[in-house]
C-alpha cells in the first residue's frame, strides 16, 4: 500500500478529479481565490502560461504585478519580448519591480520575438520571459512549451482573445474579462481539468483620490510650483463639467 | 609541440574540408590531409603520382611566410600555459611548462587543455614531453606521445626512436642509414670521434643537449601588444556562415593571448577581406569584458549569421585594440549564482548579437515632470537612479509611443466604443518651456466603455483637444 502511495506521488503521475501536481516550484500570484485553482497554488515555472484578455489593458499586466516583483526582488531577471507599448518605468517601480532585474527586448519579426524568447528561456537565467507575439503557430507554441519545460522561469505569453478557438500546447491557459470592479478569470486550460466557474479579482484600484476631495483642488506638477487657487479649481471643474 | 601538417593547416579551410588536399614543396609533396593519405598520397611522391592517384586533389605550393605567421600565432596562443614559449621554426614550439604543472593542476590536465586548443583551432598535433627541450623536440617530432619525467629516463626512451626524427640535414640521414643505423639508440652508440668527424660536431652536440649534458639556450617568444591576426581562407568563401569555422581559429588565439597577459576583450573588431572592395568590418561587443574563447565564438556566430556578404571572402582578421585587465569572472562561494551572472551576459550578449544593442535595454525612471520624459533606457542591469522621487498619482504600466488623438464630442473624450468615464483627476503638469517641449496638460484616469483604464489628458494649449497618453494594464 505504501508502494502504491509512492508510486501515485510521482510528479508524473496524474490521477482524474485532481488538481495536477508540480514538481517544479510556483510563484504566488498574490491573489489567494486564484492561487487556490492554480496548480501548484501559483504561477506555474517550466510551463508555459497563456493570456488572453478581452482587450489590451483591463489588468492582463496587473495581475502579474506580485510575481513580478517578488522575483525581481529575489535578484531573477525579467524579460519583456516584443510589449505592443512602452513599459512605463515609473509605474513599474511604483509596482514593485526592481528595475535593474528587467529588460525590453524589441524584435522586428515575429520570427525574432519568438527567437528571443526561446533563447531566454533556454539560457536558464530568467525568473519571468512576458511576450506578446503577434501571430504563433501551433508548432511555434510547442517549441517553446519544450523549452520552458526545461526552465526554471515562469513563461508568459499574452495573446489576443480570438485565439481562444485555438489548441494550445500551453500548460495553463487564461481568459480574462472585465467585470465591474474588476477582473473575472476564467481557467480554461489547467493540469488537473478545467474549471467551470469563473474567479472574480479585484486588483488593487489604480485609482486612490477622486475628484470629489482633492488635496488642494488639483494636482500639479507646475515648475514654478505656485499653489493653484480652489477658486480656479472650482472654475476648473466646471469646465470639465464635472461636479 | 609539433604540428606536422602546418604548411596544409596554415590555410584555414583545409583542416574543415571533406576533399583531399596536399601542399608541394616544388614538385614533391610535402604532406598531405588524411582524406589524400587514405588514397594513397604520402610525402615526397611527385605532385604528378599523387594527381593520378587522386584525381581531384586539391594541392598548392607551401608559402613559408604564411606557415611563419601562423607558428607566431600559435605561440601567442600558447603563451597561457606558460610564459616560457620559443619558436622551433619550422612547425614546432617548446614550451616550458614545470612551472606550470601546478597552477593547472598536473600534466594530464594541461595537455588535456593543449590539445583540445589546438583541435579547436584546426591544426594536427604532436606532443612531447621530457625534462630536456630537444628530447621533447625529438618526441614530438617521432610522435611517440610518451611523457618522459626524469633525466635518467631519456636514453631509454629515446632510444627506440627512429634516426629520422633528429634534427639533421638529408645527407647525414642518408649516411646514417647507409651504414645501418636505423634508431636514435644505435646513432647514440657510434663512435665519438669518428662520428663528429664524418657528421659534424653539431651532430653530438644535438644528441648531448637530448641528454641534458650540454645545456641549451632558447629565446623566449614575445607577443604584440595588441592582437592582431590575419587568415587567409585559400578559397574565396561566399556565405558568412561558412566563416565561423575560421573565424573561431582566431578567437581561439585571442583567448590565449589574453590569458597570458592575464586581459580581457570587450570590444573587437572582425574584418572579413573582399577580392576589390572595402573590408566588410564587424564590431563585435561583449556584455561584460571576457576571455571566454566560448562566448567569443557565440557571438560571432550570430553576427555572421545575421551577415549578407557584399563579396566572397578571401581573409579573415581580427583585431583587438582595447586590452582590459581582467577582472577575473566571478567566483563566488555559491557556484549557481556565479554560473547564473555569466549566463546572464552571455544570453544579453546573444540578444544584442543578432537584434541590435538597441533593441535589448532596460528602462529606469528619471526626474522630469513630464511622462514621456520621467523614463529612459538604460543598460541592462543599472541600477536606477534612488534620487528620483516616485510620481505623486498612479502611473500607467504603458505608455503610447506618442499620445493618441481621441475623438470629442461636446467636449468630452470618446474612445472607438464609447465615451470616457473620468474616474480621477485632473492632474495637471506644465513643464519643459525651456527645451522647447512645453507641455501644458490636465491628465485624468478614465475607463472606458469597456471597462480599461487608461491615462488621457486635455490639452490646455490650443488648440485643446483629448488625447490617450497610457493604458493602466
């Protein structure tokens, strides 16, 4: 029986009605309710994790934030390929992110972005390789799932929504729509099974002060710093037409 | 150290190529590549024996210049075991390596490293090894590959030897098997007098230096100062990535020479040679200084794959300038972590290889109010500055190359499915008139219809407008 116990425990091993077991380590992804249907219980290493948000910009980047910036702080690298915008520093760092752990690799093909990215992964030094390939193909996507596989980096690739229809030779797959106040993930790829419903986040509001009390009527970054009037802030917010 | 096929090996395709290929002395042929000696081409036939035996032999007279340069080269290369390396004109080196033995850990280990140099370098090689010069000259040239560590061993061990292996002209060989000594013992057993009369007094004079009982005095091999070796391809060679092969040559000597200078390359410069243009001329750049003949050679592998040549190549130089002391690679008590550092450079240096420095950077903030100036590339690894004070309202993860015109209707930002919903702000920043780049903006957080936020701002000089500047990701 105790055989039997040990023979099931092979990381290789994966029984039906079980989340599937990692042998390599995982990063917490900071959000506990997704850590919990994630196997492993984060971020999966040696695989390859697929996202597809419902458009560019509802936090496809933020929940990435935490693990990102625990593996930074840890002195791993992170390797951003082919990003359709500039990584803007000053949130990054305001995110957590050692800076000097990071770089942006900008390719001028497709063929170049997924160079670089197998070259990332098989160097064996990155803690997180992000990339956003414009168009992959199903045996590119192998490729690069053999080569995560003998990492120890988390693989991320964002890709656009329709892709959904789409087989995938990725480990972990996520869809991620708006919901209001926040995210809803769906798991639609995981070792271990699909999971039926869908996980609300909330990631940490960008948003911290509303206009309804700001600290002196208005922000202002004016180079002679004179204080601006509550009166002309006032006039301000009318012209906005905002009350 | 012998390398008895030097005058075919000093053409670099030749050690790489399939085909079979002699090199002349006049009409005779001087050697010969295995290819040619597994059909029956051997030494000292005529060119005209050889052709018939292979017919598409590939053969050219031996040029002794080249063959010089490339002995030189070789020495630099070897001056990393030891300072102690002499020319032994016209295929050999001596090198003195007792003083060695210990630093790299014992004989097995450094002929080991000669070894695997030289094949990596393309050349065919002898060693010898003995407590006297022109006894391991003697080995070497015999290819006894015998290591031989005390004197009192020598006699017997050379002894066996075939008498050709001496350093002696054609005549005295010719004499010497007439009267039927047939090995190095038997020509050490004829009489003195008699022998130095017929032969020459440097005929005992070489056997005594073999002995050790006569002393002998080499000049040491001293290298340039700067690296710079020359390569003659012998065939015009029409796709770079055909290069890599002798262009390793080169970086393999590089890397010796630095190891006897104890230096390092970060920059250097390949330079490929056209038959009637200007030299194709490759920078080359490392991430961090190194004389890992390893790293060398990848990045020159990318490079060259990346390279259309103009014209086909006839000579391939190196050339390194900008000698660094070397701050030996770093050895930590925690051997992963080391490993890891110099993975890092190596994967940078791979990147930038084949897409550009610029295109692999890193980002750190700066001090400026505005956002498209509070950010610049900096190299991978530095260190952001700690003086600039973090924005006082949130940042978006990206930002737009340039900020986007946004549609406007009765004053307020539309977006391709919707209006903007300002959920905070303004902020407003005014800066950069001394530069030109005046900026005038109220910026607010905005979600739009569908639910992402992004980063707008209203102009505030005319004529207005709203603009999307990042998106909150």
């Amino acid at each position: 029986m105790t055989a039997l116990a040990e023979l099931l425990a092979h990381p290789s091993i994966w029984r039906g009605g079980e989340l599937g077991r990692v042998a390599s380590p995982s990063v917490a992804s900071g959000y506990p309710q997704l850590d919990a249907e994630l196997p492993g219980g984060g971020w999966p290493t040696a695989a390859l994790t697929e996202i597809l948000p419902q458009h560019e910009g509802i936090g496809e980047l933020g929940i990435l934030g935490h693990a990102l910036a625990a593996l930074s702080a840890k002195g791993r690298w992170v390797a951003w390929i082919a990003p359709p915008y500039l990584p803007y520093a000053p949130a990054l760092q305001a995110a957590g992110i050692d800076l000097s752990h990071l770089i942006v690799i900008r390719t001028r093909s497709p063929r170049e972005t997924l160079w670089a990215y197998e070259q990332a992964l098989r160097s064996q030094t990155c803690g997180a390789v992000l990339a956003w390939p414009e168009r992959i193909a199903y045996a590119e996507l192998r490729r690069l799932q053999l080569a995560a596989e003998g990492s120890a980096t988390l693989a991320m690739l964002f890709r656009p929504s329709r892709c959904i229809t789409e087989a995938t030779p990725a480990a972990l797959r996520l869809r991620l729509d708006t919901r209001p106040g926040g995210l809803a993930v769906r798991i639609l790829k995981r070792r271990g099974g699909v999971l039926g419903r869908t996980i609300a986040l909330t990631p940490p509001q960008v948003v911290q002060r509303n206009f309804d009390n700001p600290p002196n009527g208005l922000d202002c970054h004016v180079m002679d710093r004179i204080e601006f009037p509550a009166s002309a802030a006032r006039s301000l917010r009318r012209d906005f037409g905002i009350h | 150290m012998n390398f008895p096929r030097l005058p075919l090996e000093a053409f670099a395709e030749t050690s790489a190529s399939t085909e079979a290929h002699a090199v002349a002395d006049g009409a005779r042929v001087l050697v010969c590549n295995p290819r040619a000696a597994t059909r029956g081409v051997r030494a000292g036939i005529s060119i005209a024996a050889a052709s018939a035996l292979v017919p598409d032999l590939v053969y050219r007279q031996r040029d002794a210049a080249a063959e010089h340069a490339a002995l030189e080269q070789l020495a630099t290369w070897a001056l990393q075991f030891t300072p102690g390396v002499s020319l032994q004109a016209p295929s050999g080196l001596l090198l003195e390596i007792e003083g060695s033995l210990k630093l790299f850990g014992g004989i097995k280990t450094i002929l080991g490293l000669i070894r695997r140099g030289a094949a990596d370098m393309g050349y065919t090689l002898a060693v010898g090894v003995a407590p006297t010069v022109a006894a391991a000259w003697l080995l070497a040239r015999a290819g006894s590959e015998k290591i031989v560590s005390c004197k009192r061993m020598i006699e017997a061990e050379v002894a066996p030897l075939n008498v050709r292996a001496l350093d002696c002209d054609a005549k005295t060989l010719e004499t010497l098997a007439a009267v039927g000594v047939k090995t190095v013992g038997a020509a050490m057993q004829l009489p003195r007098d008699g022998a130095a009369r017929r032969f020459g007094p440097q005929f005992f004079e070489q056997i005594d230096r073999i002995l050790g009982t006569r002393p002998e005095a080499r000049r040491f091999f001293t290298p340039a100062e700067k690296f710079s070796a020359k390569l003659e391809l012998g065939t015009a060679v029409e796709h770079a990535e055909a290069l890599v092969f002798s262009a390793q040559r080169l970086l393999v000597q590089l890397a010796g020479f630095l190891g006897a200078r104890c230096g390092s390359v970060q920059h250097f410069k390949l330079l490929l040679t056209h038959e009637d243009q200007a030299p194709t001329v490759l920078e080359i750049g490392l991430a961090t200084p190194t004389r890992d003949p390893g790293r060398f050679v990848a990045v020159v592998r990318e490079q060259l794959a990346a390279l259309k040549l103009v014209a086909p190549v006839l000579q391939l130089a190196l050339e390194a300038d900008d000698i660094l002391v070397l701050v030996e690679e770093n050895k930590t008590l925690f051997a992963e972590m080391a490993d890891r550092s110099a993975d890092w450079a190596k994967l940078i240096e791979r990147l930038r290889a084949r897409l550009g420095n610029e295109a692999v950077q890193g980002v750190t903030p700066r001090a400026e109010h505005r956002p498209e100036h509070a950010w610049q590339r900096a190299a991978p690894g530095a260190r952001p500055t700690p003086s600039v004070r973090p924005a006082p309202r949130p940042r978006p993860l990206w930002l737009l190359r340039e900020p986007r015109q946004l549609k406007q209707v009765a004053e307020k930002p539309y977006s391709e499915n919707g209006p903007l919903a300002l959920v905070a702000g303004p902020e407003r920043i005014e800066s950069g008139w001394w530069d030109g780049g005046d900026v005038k903006r109220d910026y607010f957080v905005a979600q739009t219809a569908d639910r992402s936020t992004v980063w707008v701002y209203r102009e505030r000089r005319r004529p207005g407008g709203w603009y999307l500047h990042g998106i909150f990701g």
